[in-house]
C-alpha cells in the first residue's frame, strides 16, 4: 500500500502499488512488452496518475521514428510542441518560473529526442561500466535528486526514441572486452552495466519499450550483465525474462526519510517485498541503501530498517543480495531549489555544521559530509549491517 510522500503539489491517497493494479485500455504498438493477456501496471490508473501526460516536446525525427510513435501512441491527448533539439527547451529546462509546478512538470511533460552521443564511460563503483541511458530525468522528484542539475530545475523524463543504436554500440562495446577474467566486487564473471544513471527504468517502462529493449538484448551477452537502481516498483518488469542477465537494485532507506525525501516514489516496503517476485522473475536482486541521510535518530531508523529487511525477505533473495551504501551528496543549486518547493526535505539535507562544500568539475558546490562525519557513519552503519543482516555483503560504501 502506498504511503505517499508529501509533495507539496500532489493531493494524498495511493498514488501506485501492486494492490493499484487496474485494467486499462490497449497499451498501443508495442514491439517487446509484456505479453498483451495480462493487464499491464502501465495501463492502470494508478500508473495514469504518476505520468498524467499533457505536453510532449519532440523532435521531429524522433517523433516519427518507431519509438517516438509508440510514446504518442499511448498519449493520444498530449499536445505536441516541435522542438529542434530535446536538451535546453525554453520554458522547460533551467527557467526558475517551474520550481513553483517543479512535481507537476515532472508528470505532465515528457520529451522526446534522439540521443546523438553514445559513450560508455568506465566506473567501478556501482558497475564496471556506465552505459550511454535510453532516458534522462525522472517522473519522481527526490529532494537530494542529482539528475536535474544539468538541466535546470525542471527534467522531466525525455525518452531517447534510438535505442537501437545504443544496444548496437553496447554489443560493440561488450563484444570488445572479451570476457572479465578477474572477479571484482561489481560481479565475479560479468561487466556490469549501469542502463539507468540518469533515470530510472522502471518509471521508464510505463512509457515506452526501451528498458524491455535493454533487459532482452543482454540476455544475448553471456559476459555481461545490466544493472539498474530504481525506487519504483513496475510489476511490468516481471514479465521482461531477464534470465539472470539484469541486476534490479532496489534503493532503500528509513521509510520516515523516504516520506520526507522520496516524492512520487514505491513506499519502501514496497519495494522490499517486491524483492522475492523479481527474484523469481529472473533478475538479480541487490538493494542500495541510499542516500544516508545523517540527521537526529538516524541510526535507530536504518536499524529498524535493517530488521524489517531481515524479517521480510526469503532466503533465496539474502542468499544472492549484495549492497552499496552511499552518503547523501547535495549542491547549493539545488538546496535553493528546493527551498522553494519543499523546504522541510532541507532541514535534515542541508547540514551546514557537519558538511563541507567542494566545486566539481562542471562548477557546480557540491555538499557532502565532513570526512570525519562520513568515516563515522559508513562504520556505523557497517556495524549495524554486520549485527542486523549479516547475510548482506556491501559492495562498496561510499
Ligand atoms: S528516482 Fe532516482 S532519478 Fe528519479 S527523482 Fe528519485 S533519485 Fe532522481
């Protein structure tokens, strides 16, 4: 049952979740979906509700482009705004006018482009490799969330109608590792793949067949393996067969934060006791406890946290769970954002006492906790993790 998060724009009641399910009509072409005798999550109100569609910015290309098609396809109300490129749209990305409807954005307005870079960039922390998305920007709206930055205050989901062309490059770029011959705490025999760095996938499938693109084209990639992180839960995803070839990592923390922090999100135990069925469903299931956020009583709320993990999930999900833990990061930029839409997610975010600010390397005043501060808590925690669930190994604490 969902408990939703207070966004200071949306009305309360269930907004999704697994008891949402409801029927809905024809979820228009779809090349790779779910089969069409079950109904689909993304059809249901409850769906209808998280991504409302009412304006589509496109370029032309990837509007009439196969993809592009089956999005307005499903959104036959939405009214559709040309665009020439799906990066800076005035009025959308970077206007501080938005921060006022900055929740409404996010499900009432999608974008459509074509992605024309295609990188994999190495990383080793979360994966072996960070794939070029099929996504950027998210119908959910985290307080602490990174992915609007580049773009403004406002980044609501654009969907990149080629991702052909990014699977292409992908087995391109598989096909050129060879086999990974040194185990690593990302896999011991796979090169993970992050599909989901600047979104999240599992929102990504109420619009479009391009996560059910990503999970099918690795099953033909012995030596590699997709991984993403979502608060979403999407029963959809169950119906994709992964057969081992896909990592969901179910991003967690203290349901009283996720309230406060995770806006338009799957209530944490949601995505906990989804946890068996995507298990069952052929996925690898790992969980991300993050962000932690340090704020009074922290330590007792990720404790009971961790018990509730340990009580709930079956064996078969701790036998094969592994975590990465990641301090909250936040920014300047975005702690004056969210001070004008959601100010009390900044009383436990914004921490001056016990963080320090750094420039990146893009300009931005990142914030992250003092290293003392830091050290102190990813100990703590680790202790706590060794006392409550000592069957979850951490990948790597951040
Ligand atoms: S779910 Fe992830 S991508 Fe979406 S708003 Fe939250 S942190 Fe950002």
């Amino acid at each position: 049952m969902h408990d939703p998060s207070p966004a200071p724009d949306e009305g309360s009641g269930t907004l999704f979740g697994l008891d949402a399910l409801a029927p809905g009509p024809s979820s228009g072409p779809s090349a790779s979906g779910p089969p069409p005798s079950r109904p689909l999550f993304r059809d249901s109100a409850a769906a209808r509700r998280l991504l409302p569609v009412r304006e589509i910015h496109a370029e032309p290309a990837a509007a009439a482009s196969p993809r592009g098609r089956q999005v307005l396809a499903r959104f036959p109300d939405a009214r559709v705004v040309e665009v020439d490129s799906h990066w800076g749209i005035p009025g959308l990305h970077g206007n501080e006018g938005n921060v006022e409807r900055w929740v409404r954005l996010k499900g009432e307005t999608l974008v459509l482009g074509e992605r024309k870079t295609l990188t994999t960039r190495p990383n080793g922390r979360s994966a072996d490799w960070i794939a070029p998305g099929a996504s950027n920007g998210c119908a959910m709206a985290c307080a602490y969330c990174y992915v609007p930055r580049r773009k403004g205050y406002a980044n609501p989901v654009t969907v990149f109608t080629n991702v052909d062309r990014i699977i292409a490059h992908l087995g391109r770029h598989i096909a050129r590792q060879g086999p990974k011959r040194e185990p690593n705490q990302c896999d011991a025999d796979a090169w993970v793949y992050d599909v989901g760095e600047n979104g999240d996938c599992s929102v990504d499938a109420l619009i479009c067949d391009n996560t059910a693109d990503l999970v099918h084209a690795f099953r033909q990639w012995p030596t590699a393996k997709a991984s993403f992180a979502t608060k979403f839960v999407n029963p959809d995803l169950l119906a994709l067969d992964p057969r081992g070839r896909t990592r969901i990592r179910f991003s967690l923390m203290p349901p009283d934060d996720s309230r406060l922090l995770d806006v338009r999100t799957s209530p944490v135990a949601e995505r906990i006791a989804a946890a068996g069925d995507f298990l069952d469903a052929g996925y690898e299931v790992h969980f991300n406890l993050s962000p932690v956020v340090v704020r009074p009583g922290w330590e007792e709320a990720w404790a009971e946290l961790l018990r509730h993990l340990d009580d709930v999930l079956p064996e078969r999900v701790k036998r094969q769970a592994a975590a990465e833990v990641i301090m909250l990061t936040h920014n300047r930029d975005l702690h004056e954002v969210n001070l004008g839409w959601h100010p009390r997610a900044e009383e436990v975010l914004w921490r001056p006492e016990i963080q320090q600010a750094k420039r990146s390397e893009n300009g931005a005043l990142n914030v992250r906790y003092r290293a003392d501060v830091k050290a102190g808590a990813v100990d703590r925690l680790r202790a706590l993790v060794a006392a409550r669930t000592p069957w979850l190994r951490i990948r790597y604490a951040f």
